[in-house]
C-alpha cells in the first residue's frame, strides 16, 4: 500500500504523527484514530526512569480519553518501524486496526492489516 492508496483520514494521522515527531525533536512520533474520528498524537519519551514509543503513548492516550476501538494507527520514523509490543497496543483495543509504517520523509514504508 502506498500513500495514494490512503484515504484522507489516514493521510490526516500521518500529518498528525509527523508533527509530533518534529515538535520535540523525537526519533518517532504516532497518532491513532478512534471510532468517534478523534485522533491522538504522541511522540516517543525517552527519559531515565520512563521509556515509552510514539505509538504505545498515542494508544494509551486514546483508550485514557475513553476510546472503545481504533480505527487506525501510524507511527513515523527511520527505525525499524512498530515492533510487537507496539501492535500489540494497537490490536488490544483495534484487533480490524490498519497501522502504518511512514518514514520521516513521509513515504510509506510498510502496512500491517488484521
């Protein structure tokens, strides 16, 4: 799947997930949509004592703000891309969830589909 495959709100949460990445000068940055539209936008935290990806932060922030399901997730960045624990997150609460690899240059790098 490519970027001219998304629809526009997924084009919407990687816009959302780039900004976050650049707005603190993260190595990654997510967003995710949930059943209501509403999106969630998080970038990585990496401190001493608290280290959390972009992506599981966005998912904890969703199902915080009292999202039942998620639509969609993305997470920007050069790395490896989500590793299990991250779609894990995602399918916990949006097991028919599309997550999106996006490098920093926007380009889609890879899709994961239920």
């Amino acid at each position: 799947m490519d970027e001219a495959q998304l629809g526009p709100e997924d084009l919407k949460i990687i816009t959302l997930a780039r900004s976050a990445k650049a707005r603190v000068g993260s190595a990654e940055g997510a967003a995710v949509r949930d059943e209501t539209g509403r999106t969630y936008a998080a970038a990585a935290v990496a401190l001493p004592s608290l280290r959390l990806s972009a992506i599981a932060l966005a998912v904890a922030m969703a199902v915080s703000s009292g999202a039942r399901t998620l639509e969609a997730a993305v997470v920007v960045g050069d790395g490896q891309g989500p590793g299990a624990e991250d779609i894990a997150a995602v399918r916990d609460i949006g097991p028919g969830a599309l997550i999106i690899h996006v490098g920093s240059d926007g380009a889609v790098r890879e899709t994961f589909s239920p």
